[in-house]
C-alpha cells in the first residue's frame, strides 16, 4: 500500500508524489541523475548537482513544497552535511510508480547493476537494500528519529 497523498495537499503536493509518475518519467528522472548530476550518490540540497536539480525535468513541474517534504523525509546525514541518497530516490520512484510490477523491478535491477553485467553482487545488493529501505521508510515516515536506533536500524539494513 503505497502512501498517499497527505488529504488536502493533492493541488501543492501532487506533481511530485511517486505514485503520480510513470515508468517513463521515472526513466527521465534516472537519466538526469546520470548525465546532469553527474552520478552523485549524496546529493545536497542546492546546487547545480544537487536534490533540486535532480528533479528539474521538462515534463513535470514538481513544487518547492513537494521537495521540502521529500528532503525532510529522506535526508540524512552523510559526514557533517546532510544529503540525500540519489540512488534511494530514484528506486523510491520506480517502486512506487504507475507501472507493471515486472517493469518495476527491471528497473531497479538496472539501477543497481553498476557494471551492467546483468547480475547483482552482494556489495550491489548491500547498496540496493540500504538505499531502498531508507528511502521507502523514510518516505513512510517510519526510520527512527533517535540516534541508538537510528544506529540499530542501520546495523540491521547492512546485514540483510
């Protein structure tokens, strides 16, 4: 059950929302990620390779107030700055996109598979499920907030 828009926010919120977007916009939102960003894992907020840009596509108009939400729900700290996982993000969009399921998970297979081998290594699938599960649950509202089991959360993502 994905999470829906917050009731009364659709009009602010809604060109953003993942499960407003296609597989194909999802696919723009990767491209850019990889030709405009430049493959920056830890985006930070502003900036020409930053969050921001990242969703600055022709086709859809995403608002200030649907990137403060999303920043404020995924953000984390990486060193003494807080950033985003780029990767978290776009597999956040795929999985929660209008698409087929199968459509879905080739894309996020593809996300993954860094030498495009057509096969996931396990430092590729560590790497799938840590920024998969903090970007999911952090959409979702639901990673811990204090630092023990902030930690404890993170310890248990690296042993799946």
């Amino acid at each position: 059950n994905a999470p829906v828009v917050p009731a009364g926010s659709e009009a602010e919120l809604g060109s953003g929302w993942p499960t407003s977007w296609k597989i194909k916009d999802v696919h723009a939102l990767k491209s850019r990620w990889i030709q405009v960003i430049g493959m920056h894992f830890g985006l930070q907020r502003t900036g020409d390779n930053g969050f921001d840009a990242l969703f600055n596509l022709p086709d859809k108009d995403v608002s200030k107030a649907y990137l403060d939400l999303l920043w404020e729900r995924c953000q984390r700290p990486m060193g003494d700055i807080e950033r985003i996982d780029a990767l978290g993000v776009v597999a956040l969009y795929y999985i929660m996109c209008d698409a087929d399921i199968n459509a879905k998970i080739s894309a996020v297979f593809a996300l993954f598979d860094f030498n495009r081998n057509n096969e996931i290594s396990k430092d590729e699938l560590t790497i799938l499920f840590m920024s998969v599960c903090y970007a999911l649950l952090g959409f979702m509202e639901k990673i811990p907030v204090e630092q023990e089991k902030l930690h404890a959360f993170g310890t248990r993502c690296e042993k799946l």
